[in-house]
C-alpha cells in the first residue's frame, strides 16, 4: 500500500519542485522592475502631497508600499517557499526507504 502512495506522489513532487524553482525564477525577475515602479510611484505621492492632494497622495503611497519589496513581493516569497517546502517533503516521501 505505501508503495502505491508513493507511486501517487512522484508526479505531484515533480510539478511541486518545478512550480517553485519557476515562482523564485519569476520573483528574482520582477523584483527590479518592482522597485523602479515604487520610486516611480513614492515620487508622484510626494509630488501629490505637495499639491495638497492628501487622498491621492495617500493612494500612490499605499501603492508604492504595495510594490515595495515588503509588500506584495514579500507575500509572493512566502507562497513560493510554501510550495517549495510542500514539494521537498513529497520528494522525502517518495525517496525515503521502507
């Protein structure tokens, strides 16, 4: 029966392993262009606070947050360490000997 199990999860530790090598491969991409768009948009929230325009300067600095490495990118880097620790343990699963 466990060998079954383990004949079930092989294919799921594979796509698991690949989903996150491809998660981090796209996060180490996106990073750079992240960080120009937040100074992009810091810039114009500060440029909006100057105008005296506090609700949208207030919106730009949310989203300057937001594609800040501590925002979104951040989050995304839990997920991808989630499914990589989730397909390491199938791997262990599935290689592990009686």
């Amino acid at each position: 029966m466990r060998i079954l199990l383990k004949i079930f999860a092989a294919p799921f530790a594979l796509i698991f392993i690949v989903l996150a090598e491809v998660c981090f491969f796209l996060l180490g991409a996106s990073e750079k262009i992240l960080s120009v768009l937040s100074g992009l948009v810091l810039i114009g929230s500060v440029i909006l606070f100057i105008q005296s325009e506090v609700l949208g300067g207030a919106l730009f600095l949310g989203i300057a947050f937001l594609a800040s490495p501590y925002g979104l990118p951040a989050l995304a880097v839990k997920l991808s360490d989630g499914i990589a620790s989730v397909g390491e343990a199938l791997r262990r699963f599935v290689v592990r000997s009686w």
